[in-house]
C-alpha cells in the first residue's frame, strides 16, 4: 500500500505519519511506501520499516502535485491549508491554496485515472472542518444541517467537501472529507488560526509560561484531541467509503466544552497559580470567528461508522500531558 | 442604472430582458444602458428606452467578461450555464462555465472594486437552483437543509453560492443566489435540461405535437413559471440585499405538484385528445436526475422578503398560454 500525505509537517500530519511508522499497515495491508509532503521538509517518521519520501513541495505548484500522484499511492491524505486566520486576511492565498490547488489534486487523480484506463481509484481522505458551520444555529448542530460558513477558510472547506461528493459519485476517487472538531491541546508554537488560544491556554501555563485568553470564559467548543484526529484519519483509510454513500462529509465526533470548563480541568491539573498564567485580553476579531463556529454537534453518521473521541476535558489534558508535554526546564 | 445580464439569450434571459424594457426602472431608478451578452448574440428587447448593447461573448473567456465589467454595471445578472444533463455528460465543460467562469466573473468585479478604490459595489443576482439539493430528502426542505446535490451541475451552483456568500461577506459585491423552482412551461425547443420534459408534455400537445414523458405520473416538482422566475430576479435586484444577513442562498417560493397532477391540468384546458399525445417512455437516466431533486420546499425567508409564485398548475398553465403559447398552424 502506497501513501500520500499532504502537510505532512504540520502537527497532524507528524502525528499521522509517526502513527503509520507504528502501524505499518492500514486495514492490514502492509505499507510499502509513504510520500510525506509539505511546503517544508516534512521530517521522516522515526522507526519506519517502509520507504519513506520527504519533499518540500508546494501543493499551490500544480505540475509537482500530478508528479506525485503519476506514482499512484493508494491513499491520499490531504490536510495541507492554509489556517483560518490566514485565509481570512490573504484572500487570494486562501483561495489559491485552499480551493485552487486542492482541485489540481483531485485532478491530477482523475487524469491518472484516465491513463490508467480506470485502473486507478484511490482512497481521498480530506481534513475539513466544522468552519463549514456559521452562525445562527439550533442547539446542537445535526448531519443534515445546512454549511453556511462565516470565514473564507470555511467557505474553502465546504466547496472541497462538494468537489469531493461530486468527484466520488463520478468514481474518480472514493472520498471522504472530515469535518474535524477544534483540535485541542495543539503542541508547539502557535499557527494562525483563530483557534489557537484554546490550546495555548492550556499548553502555554503548564509551561510556567504566560498565555492570551481573547475571548470568555463562556466560549463553547467542539472538540477532539490530536489524537483522536489522526485515529479519524486511519479509521476513514480503513473504512468502506462506499457506505458513506453520496452525501461523502461526515461531522467528526467531538464533545463540547467551554473555555471555563477547560480552564478548570487545568486547574485540576496544575493548580491555581498555573490558571493565574491565563491573562484575559479581549481581542473583537477572533471572538467574531470563534462565536461563529458550532459549540455543539451531533455525529451521528460518524459514530455510526466507528469514529470515535474523547468525552471530556481532563480526558484531553491528559493525553496532552502524555503524547506532547515538554515540562519547562526549571 | 446600468444592467448586465449574462445567458441573456436564453429563456429567462430573454423574458427578462422584455422585462427590463418595460419597466424602464429598478426600483425607482431608471435604467440607463442594458449589457446583453450570451455565446451567441442576445436579440435587443422590443420597446427599449435605454441603450441596449448585445454582444456574442463567451463568459468562459475571462478577459472579455473583465471587459463588461470594467463599464461598472449596477446590477449583474449572472444567468449563463451549462445546463444540467450537459454539466452531467460533460465533466469539463460544466465545471469550466458554471464553476471557473463564474469565479473569474466575481474576481473581475473585485478587481474593478479595488481600481474604484472601495467605491464600486455592485448586485450581483445569481441563478441558482434547487438542484442544490440532493435526495434523501425530509418531507418539506427547510432553509437551514444541506446541500448535497446529486448531479455535477447541481455541485456546480452549490459551489457558487458558497462563493457567492464569502464575496459578500467581504463587501465585494451584494450578492443574492436564487434557487430556482423547476420553471415550467419553457416555451420554445427543449434545451438539455433533464428537466425539460415537465414543459415539453404541456407545451408539445397543446401543439398538436407528441411528448415523450420519461418518469412516471408519480414524480413530484417544485415549479415556478417563468414569469415568476422573472419576478424572482427584478425582486432581488431591488431589494436591501443586506437583510439576507450571511446567508446569501434563498429557495425561491413555488408549488409542489406532480406529473400526474400537471397531466389533469393540461387535461382541463385541452381535453383528453391533448393528453393521449403524452408518450411515455421511461429513462432511467433522467429517472435518476430527477428523482433526486426535491418535490417540496419551504421558502419561508424568501416568502418573508417579499418573493412570490404560483400556487397551482392551472396557474401555470394559464400563464404559459397568456405570455407564449404559439398555436399550432391548422
């Protein structure tokens, strides 16, 4: 089994490649090969017993996406973006990357499949994103509830994932697109997106170091960790997508909690004097992002296919505190 | 005021257009020049006291619509597309015209923005459609139901739409999409619509002429007129777009009837000599198409901004032999 995995370096896609080194197989099927790419090096998974490829590869250059796909890796991971910070001030970018070069992918499959003679049908699994969601919505935000996204990075989710029905009902690709919860605790530093806080306010303090809460205590979420994340992508790769049927976007399962729910579980954790490293500075931009997203879903569909994730808050904390946390050198 | 409509020579083009001519005014404001363009040469409307300009203009060619929008018409009406049963046999034409061309439309308008400095803004009126929507379906479409069209043209408007939401999110333009009800009677010779035959088993017996019915008597649409249709548009292009708030989409109001029920209608006005030139001859093709658009909606925030239809098909019937019935030569 060949893969191919886009924004190999971000932080989902080092944690899906240290897990394929671990797994080595996916639906017991041996892995042969993993193309690891990214606008920078992504870095080789340590323990692998396949060949893997690290290239810097900007997804936006359409010739070198079609380069990697004339090598017709049975799976394709696509998570490479730009965030929604980003997407929101450099309109252009947003689109280029986010739409323009996701479409030469998804053609660059569809024209190897031609050559091949319609041999070539491989596995597409999409990082999308409950950006998809905006504002006003019902209590709990359900399969068939309409994608109304209020941030340009959404928008470019939602018109993948209707690529991507499109593209699977024609049998292009057999895809599938993710819709991921907010992904708390995020190690390292701080990405662009609008989201970012809600990691930092947890990951930053057991640090001993200081980080911005920009929006209240009251803020809901809907969210998994990084290591449910990447279980969702293997699970989609392992899976009949065929059961998906056409509607091919599935809300990631998740849970809902509130930035004080979240601030408390670190309490619990790190005691009082780790929370005082939390500083209140209200920031009107993201707040007006985040208030747009969904607090709350059903996954209904997803649970029903297998996908599975954490149920609370000090659940998360702890698997940060054992897949990330590096304690600050005292 | 000055008015741009693209597809200008096709049904709706042309009927509003007529429209345009004898209004003379959006509301309130007359109209000063009329832009029509359409792959082939649009015919000027009847009567016009305003400067008609009509041009053969490929809306697949970027450069020549940057053109028409560089005169900075107040309202577009963005009509042009490959219809439904060609965006389905051919992948590439459908997603060029109605997907790219659309886009390179909407980016010429924001680059003619950014020369105006900030100043130009126009309306843009689009022609979307329930196709958007994709079986299953509840009993009634709400307007909060997902898209999840089961067709590449369907793919097509429901991907505009989610631009045209962001676009006027970002103020580049005030953008209304119109989900069109099936338009029944088109007059004239069937395009490749697959949902020409709801007009062709009206229109070709009242005739004298044979229609071929492929679906059966049970098939149930949401239709509209075409003069309804034209309303929808000249409603649009003079309301506050604002009051749409984020979501720019709106499932234009009509009727849920069925094939049997238009069958009895036409029955009532031409007797059952009209009605035995119905053929059927069933197509599991436009079966499928059909069966997978929605036979009933709600269109409660289009109602509640001031959008109108029928509300029976003797209506429709009326209306079509009122505005272009041609009576058979004896």
């Amino acid at each position: 089994m060949r893969i191919l995995v886009t924004g190999a370096a971000g932080m989902i896609g080092r944690k899906l490649s240290a897990r394929l080194a671990a797994d080595a197989a996916i639906a017991g099927q041996p892995i042969e090969t993993v193309h690891l790419i990214d606008v920078v090096a992504p870095t080789p998974p340590a323990g692998a017993r396949f060949a893997t490829l690290c290239e810097a590869i900007d997804v936006a250059a359409p010739s070198t996406v079609a380069k990697a796909i004339a090598a017709r890796p049975d799976v394709v991971f696509h998570l490479a973006a730009v965030v929604s910070g980003e997407a929101e001030s450099d309109f252009d970018k947003g689109y280029a990357v986010n739409l323009d070069a996701t479409r030469a992918l998804f053609e660059a499959i569809r024209h190897e499949r031609e050559r091949s003679g319609g041999a070539y049908r491989p596995r597409l699994i999409y990082a999308s994103s409950i950006a998809v969601f905006g504002a006003p919505f019902p209590e709990t935000i359900d399969d068939d509830f309409l994608a109304a996204p209020l941030t340009s990075y959404g928008a470019q989710k939602a018109i993948v994932e209707l690529l991507i029905a499109d593209y699977s009902r024609r049998g292009f690709f057999e895809g599938a697109a993710l819709r991921l919860p907010t992904v708390v605790v995020r190690p390292g530093p701080a990405n662009r997106a609008a989201s970012g806080f809600f990691s930092s306010i947890i990951r930053e303090p057991l640090c001993g170091r200081e980080a911005i809460l920009p929006t209240p205590e009251t803020t809901r979420l809907w969210c998994a960790s990084p290591r449910a994340a990447v279980g969702f992508f293997l699970h989609a790769a392992a899976l009949d997508l065929e059961r998906l049927g056409p509607r091919r976007s599935l809300t990631m399962p998740g849970f809902s909690t509130t930035v004080g729910e979240q601030i408390e579980a670190l309490r619990r954790v790190g005691g009082d004097a780790v929370v005082r490293l939390i500083r209140r500075q209200p920031d009107e931009s993201v707040r007006r992002i985040v208030f747009g997203w969904p607090g709350r879903c059903e996954a209904r569909r997803a649970q029903a296919l297998g996908f599975v994730a954490e149920s609370s808050f000090d659940e998360i904390v702890r698997i940060y505190l054992e897949d990330d946390h590096v304690p600050a050198v005292a």
